[in-house]
C-alpha cells in the first residue's frame, strides 16, 4: 500500500479510550463506568473532552465496551430533565445540564475483547483512516490552564511522526508509567524520543521520564499495532508500538516528547482520585475559599497539618 505522508495534514480527532472495567474502583462500577465518576461535580470523562474541544479537536471517538451507556446518554440530550429544569426557571443548571451536548461531535465504537490500550487504539483505525491523530486517557486531567494537547499538536505539525507527553517522576515511581530513553533538543520542552518501555523496573529504567495519558500519532501506528504482540501484563501495549516507531524500525517516527511541567491530576487508582478531588476543589472560584478554609481547620484538628 502507498501512503501519502501525512506530515502536513492538520489532526482533527480524538481517541478517547474508555473500556476498562474499572476494577479498582468497585463496587462503585459495578454498574456505572469509570469515566462516569465524578471529579467534584463533573464525570471524568467530560474533562478530557473538554480538553480535546478546547484544542479544536471537534470529532472524538470514544472506545467503550459493556456498561458504557451512560457515558453515551451523558453527551447527549436529555429532553425529560431540561424541560423540568425549563419550567422552575432554574437557568443555571439548566446551563450545567447542557453543557455536555454541544461539546464536540461523538463517535461510539466497542473494543469488545479489552486486550490493552495498544488494542483499544487499533479499534480506531477506520474511523481515523490516513491522519495523524490525538489519544487522550482518562486517568490524566490536564488542567486547562497549562496547554499541553495545542503544544504537542504544533510540533507534530512541524516535526511529523508522532509525539508523546513527558513527565519527570520520582524514579521510584517510573515502575507505574510508560518510560522515555531521550535526547535534548533546540526547545527546552522538547526531546526526541529514542526509546520506550512500558513500567520497567526502576532499575532498568533509562530514564525518569514518565509517559503521561496524551499521544498525538501518525497513522502508521496501526500498521505496527496489528504486529504487536502481548506485552506487560499479557495485554498489546501501546508502549511497545511507539517503540518500533522510537527507533525507526517502523514508520510512524520520529517520536518527539513534550515535557510537561503543569498541573496534572491522576484519577486511576482511589488514593489519586481522592487526590484530584481535593486539588480540584481546592482550585475552584466557587468552592475554593469555603472548602479550604474547611480543610485548614480539619488538618490542624487532626494534627495532619504537623505531619506535611
Ligand atoms: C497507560 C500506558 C502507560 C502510561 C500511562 C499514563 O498505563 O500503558 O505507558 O504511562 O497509561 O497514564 P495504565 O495507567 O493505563 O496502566
């Protein structure tokens, strides 16, 4: 097959893989998704859209398995709940409650059998076709204040090939991400990637540069995801592809690192999540200032504030 590069082709959509079973955090989904669970007072979910739309990405497509209908009726309109909210004359919510519709334009497609996010992606294939594309997980919330997605699309535009979001992490924590071999660049915010490794052991980690939920990717991708072999965990690992595409074995290179050095909440595991929760609250204009002044007074009550 010949392929036109796609070098110069703006990305115009969104991957969104969401089809884990979200063990960790039963019994909550048991019967609701991850992604529908809230951050304060919005699903996960709505915050990585909102992030891909804030960057222009207006298409997204949504990799879901079973259980998964919430999160379709969540952007889409309910008609029951605007109309009682239209009659008591309730705007603000009803603002709230619409908010999520016209986001973007939404695209459902079921991975099936979840055999890894290398897979989850490959499940995006059709709809994607010949572009390079953005990847946004779910467990990361990037706070819109500090772009990362905008920057990772302009050196794609320029540079081809692919690009990953980076993060410094403490080395032992490199066991729990993607790992980065790198090399500098003209740009300080800039590496090019020559290597990846999915969660090494510390010790065999050639860096401490974490891989963080946002890729943006050429296409060829696919090509070498449907060569890829279980990884980690016996699952196709999205790590292992990239890393043919790193080390030019397969086209879909180079692969440039954005490092990112903004807020980040991690959602995936319960101890994060609370994490988020009390970060992002704390961060907000109309919670904030109650929320915090509560949290002074209960660190100081329990003696947490002399532990930090
Ligand atoms: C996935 C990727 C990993 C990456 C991480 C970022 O792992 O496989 O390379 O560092 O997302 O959040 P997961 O956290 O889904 O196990």
């Amino acid at each position: 097959m010949t392929r036109t590069s796609p070098f110069h082709r703006p990305v115009t959509k969104a991957v969104l893989p969401a089809a884990g079973l979200g063990t960790r955090f039963l019994p909550a989904t048991k019967a609701t998704p991850k992604e529908m669970l809230p951050i304060v007072d919005k699903p996960a979910i709505q915050y990585v859209v909102e992030e891909a739309a804030a960057a222009g990405l207006g298409d997204m497509l949504v990799i879901t398995g079973r259980n998964k209908r919430p999160l379709e009726d969540h952007f889409d309109r309910n008609f029951e709940l605007e109309q009682a909210l239209v009659s008591k004359g309730d705007r603000e919510r009803l603002a709230k409650v619409q908010e999520s519709n016209g986001l973007a334009t939404l695209h459902y497609v079921r991975q099936g059998d979840p055999r890894g996010l290398g897979h989850a992606v490959l499940c995006a294939a059709p709809h994607v076709g010949d572009e390079p594309f953005a990847v946004l997980l779910g467990d990361d919330l990037i706070d819109p204040r500090d772009p990362l997605l905008t920057r990772m699309m302009d050196i794609q535009q320029r540079e081809g090939g692919s690009v990953v979001a980076l993060m410094e992490v403490e080395p032992s924590q490199i066991h729990l991400y993607g790992c980065a071999a790198v090399q500098s660049t003209a740009h300080p915010d800039v590496v090019r990637v020559t290597g990846l490794v999915e969660k090494p052991d510390p010790a065999d980690a050639p860096s401490n540069y974490a891989v963080i939920g946002r890729y943006v990717l050429d296409p060829a991708v696919f090509d070498v995801l449907r060569e890829t072999r279980p990884g980690r965990g016996g699952e196709i690992q999205l790590t292992d592809a990239l890393e043919r595409l790193a080390t030019g074995e397969a086209l879909g290179g180079p692969v440039h690192g954005v490092v990112f050095k903004g807020r980040r909440y991690d959602t995936g595991d319960r101890g994060d999540y609370l994490r988020a929760i009390v970060q992002l609250a704390c961060e907000r204009e109309d919670l904030g200032p109650q929320f915090r002044a509560w949290l002074g007074r209960y660190a100081a009550e329990t003696g947490l504030s002399a532990l930090a």
